[in-house]
C-alpha cells in the first residue's frame, strides 16, 4: 500500500508512494503547520552571515506563536515525526526530528508556564503522546541499519510496523546476519534467543577451530547476550544438540555440561549416552517423569543389577541415597517388586529391601502362606551377607509377626471364623477379639490362656486389654472369668476391675472388686468411688487422718451425684 517493488534478474527497485505526511510538509508552498515548523528551525540552523541570531529567535518565535495561536503546534511536531518515518535520507531525517523535537519542546514549556501560573490562556495545545518520538527514533535507527546491512533489506517504515520488530530480526538472522540481527535485537530491546541459536549453529557448523575454543566462543557470546538481556536463557542445549549431529560430540559435552537446569541437560547427556550423569541431573529436577524415562533409558541396555552397582559406585553417597529413594517410588508404582529389591540390595539398602519384601508378604490374603513366607524371610535375613549385619532387629520383629500370624490362623479355627477373617492383627487384636467372641465361659478361658502362653504376654498387658474388651461388650462375667487364669492376686491389683466396671456404671460389680483392693488408701477411695460410703469412712477413719477422711467425702459427694444421674 506504500510502494511498488519491480523485480528484474539483476535487481530490485522500489517506486514509493509519497505520503499524504510528506506531502504535507515538503509541498512547495505548504501552508501546513509541519511545513512552518521544518521552516522555522532550518533557518535557526542555517549559516547565512546575514541572518544574525537575534533575528533567527524572531523568526522561529513568530512561527511558533503562529502555531500555538491555531493550537496546531503538538500536531504539526507529530507530522514531521510521520514525514521522517518515510524519508531514506538520514540527513533528512535528522531535520524532521529535530523540528518535531523544537515543537514538543515548546508545547511542553507552554503548558508548564499555565500550570505553574494557573492563569486562563487564550492559547491551548493539545495533548501529545510522549512515547511516540523515542519509538520514531528506534524505527529509524532499525530501517537505517538494515538498509545499509550485508545483504540490504530494503524495507519501509510500514512494511516494519506491519511486520514487527521479533520478526525482523529473524528475518536478518536466517540471511546470516548474525551481527545485524544482535544490533536491531539491541535496539528494540528484544529478548534475541532465536538469533544466538542460529549464530552458535553456524559457528558450530563452520569454526574448525578445536572443540575448547569454539565452547569458549559460545560461552563469551551467550554471557555477553545475558548480561544485555536479564531473561534471556543461554541456549546451551540446542547448541549441543548442533554438536551430536556433527558428530563433535566432545564439544556436546563441553557445551552441555554449562547448561543450569538439570532437567534440560538430561536429553543430550542420554544422547551422549552419560546415563548415570543423566540419572543424578533427573533427580536433581525432582521430576519422577523424567528419572522414569532415564532409567527405561539405561534398562535397554544393562540389567537392573548393574544399573544398581554403578549408581552405589559412582554416585556419591547423597546423590546415590536421592536416586534410590527416586528408583524405588518409580518401581513400587509399576509393580517391578524384584527390580526394586535388586536395587535396595546393591546399593545397601538393606533395611529398605527387608520392608519392601515385607509389604508384599503381608498383602498375601492367606495367613498360613503369609506365616511361612514370613518365616523364610527372617531366615534369608540372618543368612545373607549384608542383612544379618544390619537387619537383627527386623527380623526378629518379622519372627514376631510370622508367630502372631499362625495364631491368628488357629484362632480362627478355635473360634470357627471362616478364613481369612483375622487380618494384619496384632496380638492386642486378637487378644480382643478372643475375649468377646467365645461362646460361653469355658471357651473364653481356655482360649485366652491359650493365647497368652503362645504369645507370651505378660500378665498386666493382658488383663488391661482383656478387662477392657469385655467391660467395653458388657460382658462381666467375663471379666470375672479371667481371675481363673491370672489367680487371685492379679499383678496390676483390683483398680483396672473397679474402673472398667465404674465406666460401665456398674457399682454393684465394681464394689465386689473395690473390697478386695489390697492397699487400704486405695481400697477406701475404690469404695467411695462405689458409693459405699459407710465403708469407705470405717476406713478412712482408721487411718486417724483427717485430711485423707476430707478427701474419701469429696469422692463420695461426686458419686452420689453419678448414682442419682443413674
């Protein structure tokens, strides 16, 4: 719309529209303000001897009143700006921005003189735009430079505006232009990635000179661009990608090597096949995605095992800790129970090997195969280098749980359950479970001194779990029962009996048990705690304590209150 280009096999002309912008300030006779204006400073700056500079002022004074009397001032200094847009000349250029710069100059210092008099004037300016002069210079400094570039883009101000600045400088770059594209880039300030990812490839391609010296290159250029651009990301990566498919891979590794994001670097470090470099720099990224696509990586070509005995041997213990804790999330998802095992072992992981193998076993649904399976393991355990050094105490806590398991299957048998009923109990479970379940009194206490001796639970824990268990069913005569097995001078007293009884509100039950509390302080507040007052004071009263008798009535008031609530 603003010329015409006519193509030939030796050359390219260009015939240009003249603008209505130019027309108006370079027509002969132009009565437009922008041609009064380009007027008035050209003979400020002409070097006549006979215009003396007092008259020049007057002159350019005149036209500048001229101006502002028809308000027209802001917008002839905003047409020469247009008109210098569409001139090729520099030195014409120069004149319409500084006409445009003596009219901006001059409508600012007027609507400060009104501001700072607060005056009415007769006399007005418009508004302007303060960004449009900077942004007309940026365009002429870019239209100039690339007009005299090697080769010339011969391109005017609108086919710029309509093109953008971004993707001028592509255009310069793909030319070759390398120079040119980083100038224009500097000029528009933009962010010239693109442009040193064509350079660094073209260097790559061209420069023979030895591989440190073209990576010290590459390195200068980028810490030159970064220091110009504060966002700007140095793309090591695409430049050691150039490297492989030139086959300079030891200039891969130089380039690569000065990447900062680990996730970046670990494509062209698996190119360069340095799995284990890769495998620490995924880790390092904390993205399980990426360690995942290392390690199928490494597994095309080497086994779990030695996969495993290179990362325990080459990484150090920090980094090999990171990729064994990365490795076994990674695995445990996909299922690969002996891949992870095999990973755990070689790097000596062995407490975490035995938890692992662990998991597995107790998920099996059968409590017979999980006991035998068990068992084995704390076998293996106590067998195997390595694991008997680190791993005594786990396996006697598997022991443990291989024992808890095939009682469990007996007292599913005892209890006719059907099986698999008794799953991932601990021995308080399935003291619990015993305790309530049995069908009469007979059963209960053969069956719970059956599983104390094969537990070997000692007497307090089992009279706390199994008195709470059945106070919590109601079942009192149960709890009755259980002197049958522990005799009748428990090891934890009377108290567990009074108080499961009184959470109960049983106070008929838990008095028979408070009368037999051995201790006569505790008996007499066991008793009050009953309601059984008379006897609680008997006792009090013969420990010739009144401060203890003061404190029995305090416990007796509150139990009154809990017998009436009743």
């Amino acid at each position: 719309s603003d010329g015409l280009r006519l193509l030939s096999i030796g050359s390219i002309d260009f015939v240009e529209l003249v603008s209505k912008d130019t027309e108006r300030v370079f027509s002969v006779g132009s009565t437009h303000g922008s041609a009064i204006l380009l007027n008035s400073v050209e003979v400020d700056q002409s070097d006549q001897p006979s215009d003396s500079p007092s008259m020049k002022a007057m002159q350019r004074h005149s036209a500048i009143e001229l101006l502002m009397e028809d308000n027209t001032l802001v917008n002839s200094a905003e047409t020469c700006l247009a008109a210098a847009r569409h001139e090729w000349t520099i030195r014409k250029q120069q004149g319409l921005l500084r006409s445009a710069s003596y009219g901006f100059a001059y409508a600012d210092a007027f609507q400060e003189e009104a501001v700072y008099t607060q005056e009415p004037r007769k006399r007005s300016t418009a508004m302007r735009d303060s960004s449009l002069f900077p942004r007309t210079a940026t365009t002429l400094r870019v239209l100039n430079a690339v007009r005299r570039g090697t080769p010339t883009v011969l391109i005017t101000a609108a086919e710029f505006i309509e093109l953008g600045a971004a993707a001028l400088v592509d255009r310069v770059s793909a030319f070759g232009d390398d120079k040119l594209a980083f100038r224009v880039a500097s000029f528009c300030e933009i962010n010239p990635e693109e442009v040193t990812k064509r350079w660094a490839k073209r260097l790559i391609e061209k420069d023979r000179d030895g591989e440190t010296a073209v990576a010290s290159k590459c390195t200068e250029q980028f810490e030159k661009v970064a220091a110009r651009f504060p966002h700007f990301n140095p793309p090591y990566v695409d430049a050691s990608l150039t490297a492989i498919k030139k086959g300079r891979l030891s200039l891969a590794k130089i380039l690569i090597s000065k990447e900062q994001n680990s996730a970046r670097r670990v494509p062209i470090l698996m190119e360069l096949d340095l799995g284990l470099v890769a495998l620490a720099d995924a880790v390092a990224s904390n993205d399980l995605d990426l360690v995942w696509d290392v390690l199928e990586h490494l597994r095309l070509n080497q086994t779990m095992r030695s996969i495993s005995r290179s990362i325990k041997e080459r990484m150090d213990p920090v980094g090999c800790s990171q990729a064994v804790a990365s490795l076994s999330t990674l695995l445990r998802r996909s299922g690969d129970h002996s891949a992870r095992l095999i990973l755990y072992e070689e790097t000596g992981h062995y407490a975490e090997a035995v938890m692992a193998e662990l998991e597995r076993i107790l998920s099996d649904d059968s409590v017979g195969r999980r006991a035998s399976s068990l068992r084995n393991l704390a076998s293996s355990i106590r067998s195997k280098p390595g694991y008997k050094q680190h791993c005594e105490f786990e396996a006697g806590v598997i022991i443990d749980l291989a024992n808890v398991a095939l009682v469990g299957a007996d007292l599913e048998r005892k209890l006719s359950f059907p099986c698999g009923t008794i799953q991932d109990f601990s021995s308080s479970d399935l003291l619990r479970v015993a305790a309530i379940s049995s069908q009469n009194s007979a059963t209960r206490t053969g069956v719970l001194k059956w599983l104390k001796n094969q537990l070997q639970i000692e007497d307090q824990r089992f009279i706390f779990v199994c008195v709470d268990a059945l106070a919590g069913e109601d079942e009192f005569s149960g709890i009755r029962d259980l002197l049958k097995i522990t005799g009748n001078n428990p090891a934890t007293g009377y108290m567990p009996f009074v108080r499961a009884c009184l959470g109960r509100k049983n106070f008929e039950e838990a008095g028979a048990y408070a009368r037999m509390v051995k201790n006569p302080h505790e008996r007499a507040r066991a008793l009050a705690q009953c309601g059984l007052g008379k006897e609680a004071i008997e006792l009090a009263t013969k420990t010739r304590n009144s401060q203890f008798l003061d404190e029995i009535q305090t416990i007796l008031i509150g139990a009154q209150k809990n017998l009436s609530s009743r």
